[in-house]
C-alpha cells in the first residue's frame, strides 16, 4: 500500500523563482495540492512520480516538486516524456511546457504525441509570450500583438491549443485560468485518472512581459459573465445571475438567456465531455470572448488504446515467437569459429 501523502511531501527545498504575481506559482500550488490524491487513487510511492519540462519559465517547475524529474532541452519535453512512459509504464508522468516549448520548436512532438495517445499529462502553460527570454511573440500571441519581435504588431492568426488538440484526435483536453487554483486541482486530477494523453492549457499571466493578456475574462468583476465552467452532467449554464447558457442554433453554439423568448433550463444543452461528438466540443474549445464566453473545465475526455500499452503488447507477442531471448543466445547460434 502507498504511502499516505501531505502537500510538503511534493514540496522541494528550492526557492520558487518566478517573478512576483506570475500566475505559474497557482499551477504549482495545484499540481502540489493535488499528487497526494493521485498516489491515493493510483496505489503509488511518489517515487513513481515524474515531473519533465522543456525550456521556458514554466519548465522550471520540476526544481520546484520533491519527485523525480527532468529539465530537458527547448521543444523536447514531449518526447522525453513519451519515452519516459513507453520504457516504465510504470510511472505517473507530468509534464510542464509554455507556449512556446511546445507549440513552436516543440510542435510535431506535441502533436504527434496527442496522435500516438501516450499516457502522459501535458500541462501547458500559456500567457502568449515567451517570458524567459524576455518578451517575443508566440504561437499563441494575439492577432497584432506589439512585443519585441513584432515592434508594429503580428500580422500571425494565434494557434487556439483545445483546437489542436482536438483535431490531432486528442482524448483528453480541460482548460482553466491560473486565479482558478480549485478548478486546476480538479482537472488535473481528472486527467491523473484518463488513459492516454491529458492535455491541460492553464491560461496564466506574465506580469512582466505580457500582463493582462486574459484580463478581459479573468478579472473577477467579470469573469462568471465571460467563462463557462463545463462539468460533466451539468447544463451549460453562467453568468453572475446563472441566468446566461448555450443551446444549438441547427449546427452552431449559441448563447441564450433563460427567461427570455421562452427559453427555460430545459432547452440548455447538457455537457457530456466522454461523448464522441468531436464537432460540439470543438466549438467548445474554440469559443472566445466577446461572442461566447471562453470554456474552463473538461472539455473532451473520451476512451481509445494507449500508445504504450500497444508497444507492450508488441513486444510481448515478438517476445513470444522469437527463436532467440536474448543478444547472447543470438551469438551463440548457427556456426561458430575460434579465431587463433
């Protein structure tokens, strides 16, 4: 049985060196909050616990957990991660990539890890900028952002990530906002229990660099008008007054108000993130604000076989066929010379 876990067991001793009021220090505090859950569940030591990361501020996290980790190189973090996973299948693998590590350099081994289905948890930080390296646009910047690399503005449509992974057949995607701390417990844990590839986009702010780049929904004064929190079994219902909510207009989402134009609780649609209706939970993923407000939650979470368990599977059927066990029994087959 494992042991049983508090939030200091996941803590390290170094010094959290993000800048003040960064918004990566929440997705710690969750990831920390929430591991002593997932060995519970799991029946693991922490110990079986891996945190990996890219390059970028948001991958100095693992210096920050009291597992084992790995600081790896920029855009790699996936594939150490994937690797990690198909040579111990063992292990609870947690990864910490920016926008940035892995969505520029990193993105075929991003995507191409949602397309295999590994069983890894992706939490991908995204403030829309590259931090560390002080101020340049990324993939997820805004249409026309001003930073250091684009003094006039980007002339660049911004890549939505839940629309990525998506139509990359991901299994699994939640998203939610770095003032959110309970709700990024509770994806995580959600995606600590999916088999396959968890991806979760934790919108955080740079308070240096690109502050207030989700201002327009995170603020709290406005935050329950703008954002939508999906549970599973729930009806899509927000706003302040929780009188706001979303219904099908034929095939497209629209947002509605209870009480007007006969519109009742009823006709608010239910949200069932295991179902396979990619279509319903891509627009789900890709509504924005001032239209829709921006979805939080799990959005997808749907079964498929794992990458590493059809490896394992691979193998051990070989395994089972195969003339020779081992590279000794190989070498010592067929004719043999003594060399004098």
């Amino acid at each position: 049985m494992a042991a049983k876990y508090t939030i200091k067991d996941f803590k390290s001793d170094q010094e959290v060196r993000w800048c003040p009021g960064c918004g990566d220090y929440s997705v710690l505090a969750a990831l920390q909050r929430v591991l002593p859950k997932v060995c519970e569940e799991k029946g693991i030591d922490k110990e079986k616990v891996v945190v990996v990361s890219g390059i970028g501020c948001s991958s100095r996290l693992p210096y920050y957990m009291n597992t084992f980790g790995f600081h790896s190189i920029h855009g790699r973090a996936t594939a150490i991660s994937t690797g990690i996973k198909v040579a111990n299948p063992e292990l609870c693998v947690w990864q910490a990539s920016g926008d940035g590590d892995a969505l520029a350099i990193g993105g075929n081994h991003f995507i191409h890890a949602i397309r295999r289905n590994v069983d890894i948890n992706i939490m991908l930080f995204n403030n829309r900028i590259y931090g560390m390296t002080k101020g340049q646009y990324s993939p997820t910047s805004k249409l026309g952002a001003v930073t250091k690399t684009s003094p006039y503005g980007t002339v660049e449509n911004p890549f939505n990530p839940g629309s990525l992974v998506l139509a990359s057949k991901g299994t699994f995607f939640a998203r939610s906002l770095d003032a959110e701390v309970a709700l990024s417990e509770e994806i995580m844990l959600e995606a600590s229990r999916h088999k396959g590839t968890s991806v979760m986009e934790f919108l955080t702010n740079c308070v240096i660099f690109n502050n207030g780049t989700h201002a327009e929904i995170s603020d709290r004064e406005w935050r329950a008008d703008r954002t939508i929190v999906l549970r599973d079994g729930e009806k899509m219902i927000f706003g302040k007054n929780r009188d706001k909510g979303l219904v099908l207009d034929g095939w497209r989402l629209k947002v509605v108000t209870i009480g007007e134009n006969g519109i009742t609780e009823d006709d608010i649609l239910t949200h069932d993130s295991h179902s396979d209706n990619l279509g319903l939970q891509m627009q789900l993923a890709d509504m924005k604000y001032p239209d829709y407000p921006v979805a939080l939650g799990v959005i997808r979470d749907v079964a498929d076989a794992t990458y590493d368990e059809r490896v394992a599977a691979q193998v051990e059927e070989v395994s089972a066929k195969a003339k020779f066990h081992s590279v000794d029994a190989l070498l010592r087959s067929g004719s043999t010379w003594e060399v004098k």
